[in-house]
C-alpha cells in the first residue's frame, strides 16, 4: 500500500507538546513518548510513522492534541510543513505525496430540501485553482462518513504533467468531478480527477478541462472500476489487423522508446526501463495506447511483416520482429530499400532466410540465432515473457551478418547491454562493405 503523506511527523508533535509546556511523563516503554496535558488527561506519541496502522495512529494523536487545545498550535505547523513540502517538490527533492488529512466522522450537515443540480462546463483550471480543490477536506455522505482518495499513482501523475507540458492533454467528455459545496451542506471536494488536477499544480500551467459540479459523492464508489481498454482493445476499435498481435509489440515499442529516453539522458525518464530484462514485467499505462500508436504509425505495416515468423519453423515472437523492423529501419534505412522492383531488399532477403532456414553459413548470426531461439534459452533468462530476449537476440544476429562476422556460439545473458542495431552511418559517414544476404 502506498505511504500516506502525514501532515506532521512523531518528531513534530513532540516539539509542539513540549513548546506548550507540557509535562514529559517517563515511561519503560521506549516506543512511546507520554506527555500530561495542562487540561488534565495524558497523550501518548508513538515514534514508528510507517505503514498504514502508524499513520493511523499518527493521525488520532493529531486528534487528541486538538482536543486538548492544541488546535491553533497545529494549524500553523500543518501550514508551515506543508510549504516546505511543496517547495522540495518543486526542487525535485521530495517524490510527490500528496496530502491526505482524515477527518472524525461527523454527523451529516443539514442540507438544503432540493437536490443540487449536476452542472458541467469547461473551465480553464489555474494552478492555484486545482491546489484549492485539492485541499478541500473530504465529501461526506449523509450518513456522516467521509470520502476518501484513493493513494495516487506517481508514475500516472508525471505521464499526464508531460502532455501537458508538451501541448498533447485534450480535455475529453471524462470531467474533473467536485462534491457540492458548502450551500448544499458538503465540501466540494474532488470525487475524480485528482491526478490531473496535480498533473496542474506541478506542471504551473493553466489547463482546459471539463469541470462536473455540485456530483453526487454517493456515487463515487462506482467510478473507475469498469474494465479499462486494453492495447488489444484499442487495435480492434481502430481495425487493425491481429489485435493481439498489436497489443504486444506495442507494449514492447513503449518500454523501449523509455529506454531510449534514458539512453538519451532524458531527465524524466523512467528508470525502471534501463535494465533490458525488465521490460515484460512493467505493465504500460491505458492512456499510452493511443500515445504509441500516434508515435509509431509505421507500426502496422512491419507488425504484417512480422506475423510471417509466428509459425514453423522458427515460431518467433511477432512483438520481437516488428519491432527489430521499426529499429533497424530507422538506423539504417538502406537496408530496407530494394535494387529494382522485382528483387528483395537486404532486410528482406535476411529475415526470408531466417523463416526458410536457407542460404545461410552455420556459424552466421542467423543460424545461431535459431538455434538458440528454437530451444529453451530465451524462457531460462527469466525476463517474464520471450519477446523481448527475442529482440535482443535478432539485434545481435543481425549486426554479426552485415558486419561479415561469424561465430561458435551467439551468447546472450542478462548482464549484457541492449544492442544497437548495425548501421554503416555509425563510422563517421564511412559506409562499409556488409556481406549481402543471398536470396
């Protein structure tokens, strides 16, 4: 479960007791500190902050304290921690937490007799719009309970503040949803779209988005849990050929454009991506379909070429084809390109000996690649799946047989660096001279 953001520490709170002049009480028990309020009763600090049970605790100390007529005293330390907190966000100091501060469970407000009346507009939402929103304290039901955020997602936050920044957010039908305020008896608080409203605060731009006011928070229990659309899903609505096939290859396309970003040095990639094995067991986000597709609208065409080695006697993976086609293409687009009309280019002659198993030497990069492909090695790598060290492997045969070279043995492990694929442009313009592929 992912870590509340606290408002004040153990560590604070004992520094607030003790700048009131409350009197420490010594105790055998070294993961308490116990202090006797002036009023009479006695509040108890636990040290340990972690988890969900340690928030808990930290949040109904917090509780007592205010009960105890430290309420003005804690207002202004939550104010001032939470400004230190914004600002080492802003210096990329402290990982984003946002705030979540608990409630006691209060009885229902009195509400007005008519219903509110659910308004939708499209609101140009400011910075200091959305931290308003966001600091609203949580919508209640009338039975007095309060509603809470779910903990949000950083990587999902930062996705969204990048197409913001970049100009590609487009405010859909999906609205910012707000509680009724307080004329209605409620908050106004954001029952869905917090992690677009942070996306705001962070990226400091004013961004258009539609805006659902006076929702009703006994409904929000039924947002975001229907099935979201799936790569395959996408591919299908779009008519693209083989969905399924589509939906891996483009996940494969989205951790390796993250690798490239980081091999770039790109300062808002993703590190998790930097280690080739790891790819497979990353899931994409929903909101990078439509984002891969536009981004790599050659797709389709190499993902028809690919579908060829899915079946005997290779039974490559498809992901790792189509996008060993995309990659090699764009370091050398030569390759791809035919002497006539009625002749094979050098990428095509190559990859028809792959899936005929002919015109190649027994120690080129293709045969090794086989034989390796076609056993178990690719499955006792432990990647999570087999395309991608199927990729890694297609890179390599390919480099050794342009290149003229041979081998005993084509070695993959999971301690060798990604691959590039061979291009002649590499040697400062001086194009070698690489053994053809016969047809």
């Amino acid at each position: 479960m992912a870590r509340r953001h606290l408002p004040l520490d153990p560590g604070e709170l004992i520094k607030l007791c003790e700048r009131a002049g409350w009197e420490k009480i010594p105790n055998k028990n070294t993961a308490l500190t116990v202090f006797q309020a002036k009023s009479g009763g006695r509040v108890a600090i636990l040290h340990r902050k972690g988890g969900e049970k340690g928030a808990r605790t930290i949040y109904n100390t917090i509780a007592q304290l205010r009960q105890h007529g430290l309420e003005a005293d804690l207002d202004v330390a939550e104010r001032e921690a939470e400004e230190a907190r914004r600002t080492k966000i802003a210096r990329g100091v402290l990982k984003f937490v946002p705030p979540s501060a608990e409630e006691e469970q209060q009885p229902a407000p009195a509400i007005r007799g008519e219903a509110p009346t659910l308004r939708v507009e499209l609101v140009t939402v400011t910075p200091k719009q959305a931290a308003e929103w966001l600091e609203r304290p949580p919508a209640r039901l009338p039975d007095g309970r309060t509603i809470q955020q779910r903990p949000p997602n950083y990587f999902h936050l930062a996705s969204i503040r990048k197409a913001m920044e970049e100009g590609k957010f487009v405010a859909t039908h999906q609205a910012i949803a707000l509680a009724p305020d307080a004329e209605y008896g409620n908050t106004g608080a954001v029952l869905d779209g917090q992690h677009r409203l942070w996306a705001v605060v962070e990226s400091g731009l004013s961004v258009p988005m539609y805006v659902a006011f006076n929702a009703d928070p006994a409904h929000f229990d039924k947002v975001d849990v229907g099935r979201n659309r799936t790569y395959s899903d996408l591919a299908a609505i779009q008519s693209f050929e083989h969905p399924g096939y589509y939906a891996n290859t483009a996940k494969l396309v989205w951790a390796w454009h993250n690798w490239r970003q980081l091999q770039a040095g790109d300062a808002d990639a993703d590190e998790r991506f930097r280690n080739w094995t790891s790819w497979d067991r990353i899931k994409p986000p929903t909101e990078h379909q439509q984002w891969v597709i536009d981004l790599y609208p050659e797709l389709p065409t190499h993902l028809k070429r690919a579908v060829k080695f899915n079946g005997p006697p290779a039974r490559l993976n498809v992901a790792s084809g189509a996008l060993f086609i995309i990659w090699t293409t764009q370091r050398w687009p030569e390759c791809d390109i035919p002497a006539s009309p009625d002749e094979k280019s050098m990428l095509e002659r190559w990859l028809f000996n792959l899936r005929t198993k002919s015109g190649m030497d027994y120690k080129s990069g293709a045969h090794l690649f086989l034989g390796w492909a076609e056993g178990s090695s690719p499955k006792l790598l432990g990647t999570g799946s087999t395309r991608t060290p199927l990729f890694f492997g297609l890179i390599k045969a390919w480099n050794l047989d342009v290149a003229g070279e041979t081998r005993d043995v084509l070695r993959i492990a999971r301690n060798q660096e990604l691959p590039v694929p061979y291009s002649p442009h590499d040697k400062r313009g001086r194009a070698s001279k690489p053994r053809p592929a016969s047809a």
